[in-house]
C-alpha cells in the first residue's frame, strides 16, 4: 500500500545502474505491475495514484528473425560436409516443414501414427484452459527428414544426439554456421524457422 509512482522510477533506475537489459527490466517491471493490478482487483489495497500511472515500460526490441523464401530455400540446398551441421539443418528445415514445432514437442512425437500429426503443445500441455491440439498433414519434404531419423519407438534420434537437450545445444551452438555458409549475412535463430 505504500508504494508510490516514485517508488516505481527508482526501482527501474536500480535495475538499469545493474546493467541490465531494458527486456529484463520490462519483464520485472511487468511481473511487478500484475502484482498490484490483481492486490487492487482484489481489494487488498487501495491506490489513489496508481504506483504505475506515471511509467513508461521499457520498450522490448525487435529481432528480426523472419527469412525470405531465397533464403529460406539457400539453407535447405547449402551442401554441409559435416554430420553434426547436416542435423542442425535437419532439424531446422523439419521444424520448419511441421508449422514451426517447438523442440520439445518435436523430440516427443511419435512418428509412427501416420501422415497426420497431431499433438498438444508442451510448454501449453498442463494449463487450465481449453486443450488446443494441433493437427496437419506432414509434407513429403518433412516425411523424407523424418525417415531419416525415426527410431523404433516412433521418435527422432539425430545420431548421438538422442536428448532434448543435446539436440537444443547443438542446433543453437550451430545455426549460425549453417546460415554462414548458406551466404546468410544476418542473424538466424532456431526461432527464424518458426
């Protein structure tokens, strides 16, 4: 009930002395002001000046991570030498074909139930709202990956990389290097494939 518009101004002007990034101190910032919108919704306290009345969020930046179909098509044609970059294109182009699957969700499937794919998302899996599972056909070009890597069990095994975590440590260790010799001179993510 104390805190006050100036309260809020110093605690940002804290967190910017500690060097840290203007998308870290939204996020505090943001956690911070749903915390007293919900301590208001719900009369816990009071506020005749809201402590947040006054700030101006911190804006986030914008990464630019889309690519062009050019671009798009260089990655999937770059000839790669080395296994372990080959599967980071793999993966990359597979997330791609399956609508921009997350990792996990990926590493999970099992792939021996047909052409048609359908999952809930991880990450959305255990939430109280509806269940919104996903369903499409997968593509011939994602089919011909996937064989490539489908285990007995049904799921991918990118060689001795059988864990998420590996498979999520090698592909962001990696990508990079991929685009680069895909004459790539921009910043690529896992995320641009998404």
């Amino acid at each position: 009930i104390q805190l006050t518009p100036l309260h809020i101004q110093e605690f940002a002007k804290v967190l910017h002395e500690e060097n840290l990034t203007d998308t870290t101190i939204r996020i505090y910032l943001t956690l911070l002001k749903v915390i007293l919108n919900y301590a208001g919704k719900m009369n816990y306290v009071n506020y005749s000046i809201h402590p947040f009345i006054f700030f101006k969020m911190p804006v986030s930046n914008v990464r630019e991570l889309d690519l062009s179909v050019e671009e798009l098509k260089r990655i999937r044609d770059v000839r790669l030498f080395k296994p372990t970059l080959s599967i980071v294109r793999d993966v990359f182009m597979l997330t791609y074909y399956l609508g921009g699957i997350n990792l996990r969700d990926l590493m999970e499937y099992d792939f021996t139930k047909g052409n048609c794919m359908r999952y809930i998302r991880h990450k959305t899996r255990n939430s109280k709202k509806n269940e919104n599972e996903i369903a499409f056909t997968i593509q011939p070009e994602a089919q011909t990956i996937i064989e490539r890597y489908i285990s007995e069990n049904g799921k991918l095994v990118f060689g001795k990389y059988e864990s998420y975590e590996k498979v999520y440590s090698l592909v962001f260790r990696h990508i990079g290097k991929v685009t680069d010799l895909a004459g790539i001179n921009r910043k690529v993510s896992y995320y641009s494939a998404r």
